[in-house]
C-alpha cells in the first residue's frame, strides 16, 4: 500500500463526505447504466470475500486481515435510501469488538462510497475520526484512519488480500440505491 495514495483519497474522501451527494440517484436513474441496473445477487455471489464477521444471511462487500484483526463491511441484500443496512465491523475471529454505526441502519447519511477509475472507497466518521477502505485495482485493500479535526497524520492497515468486491455491478447497484453513491 502507499501511504501517500492512501492519505490523497483520505482526504479526497473527507472532502466528498462532509456533504451529502447534492443528487440523489435512483432506481429510475440506473437505465442509463443497463449492467448495473440488471445486476442481481444470484450473479455476483461467488465474486465476494467471506468473513465471520458477517451474518450468514449478509453481504460480505469488503473485508481485510491485517494487524492480528479482521474489518468488513457488511450489508443487508436490498438496500435504499429507507431500508437495509450497511455495518463495518472489526473483531477477532467471530467477536466483534468495534462497529459503525453501532445499530444495524441506513447507510444514508453514515457512508460515503466513490468509484473512479476502477478503484473505490467508502468512507466514514465516528468518535472523532475519518476512516477510509480502500480497494484499489492493482494493489492490495487498506484502510487509513484520521482524526476528524483535519490535523495532519493518521494510520492505515495494510490488508493481506486484494478486494474488488467494491468495484462488482452488485455492489455499485447497492451503493446507488441506497443513495451513498451513484455510478
């Protein structure tokens, strides 16, 4: 991982993040992406990483090992800008020991996902700082932590595994509806 990659989209991210996006997608405005809008779970399953982390009946959209921890990003199947959930979790084999937001809800207003170039993040705030999960195309995931009051420095954890999960048509949909994203 390059850490200097990783605090540009830190803060690319806290930029984005601090507002909501100023257009909400929808359902309706996905007809202008056919492979995104078409995208169903039966098609993209095998393509996710796994994690004890996630219930069996969740999305594992992202997940990393690194630092003796497992951290995922887990979600309900269906989600909108009024239902499902999206939770990253941190924990030690089935335990979780940290998680955001703390009750399973909306992504809505918690989340913020961005696609570019092949590579994506979701970003995030809690207890006075940013985080960022990265899933870059050609190079192993990370995740950069920050404190929220822009003071310079942080730290990341570099996964041992690459994860594109973020970039599938799946996950995009679900981003898209749940108004975190748009592709």
């Amino acid at each position: 991982m390059s850490y200097k990659f990783a605090v540009a989209a830190a803060a690319l991210l806290t930029a984005v993040s601090t507002k909501p996006c100023a257009a909400q997608v929808s359902s309706a405005d996905l007809k202008d992406f056919p492979n995104i809008a078409s995208a169903q779970w039966k098609d993209y399953k095998t393509s996710y990483p796994s994690s004890r982390l996630c219930k069996k009946d969740e999305i594992t959209l992202w997940t990393c090992h690194g630092k003796g921890k497992t951290y995922s990003l887990c979600s309900s199947h269906d989600i909108t800008t009024t239902t499902g959930y999206i939770q990253y979790r941190v924990g030690n084999g089935y335990n979780v020991t940290f998680k955001v937001p703390t009750v399973e809800r909306v992504p809505l207003g918690v989340f913020t996902y961005v696609i570019d170039n092949a590579n994506a993040w979701v970003s995030f705030h809690s207890g006075g700082y940013d985080y960022t999960l990265g899933a870059p195309l050609r190079a192993k995931s990370w995740i950069w932590v920050s404190t929220a009051s822009g003071a310079k420095g942080g730290t990341g954890v570099d996964c041992r595994e690459g994860n594109q999960s973020l970039t599938l048509n799946y996950t995009i949909k679900l981003m898209t509806l749940a108004g975190i994203g748009k592709p």
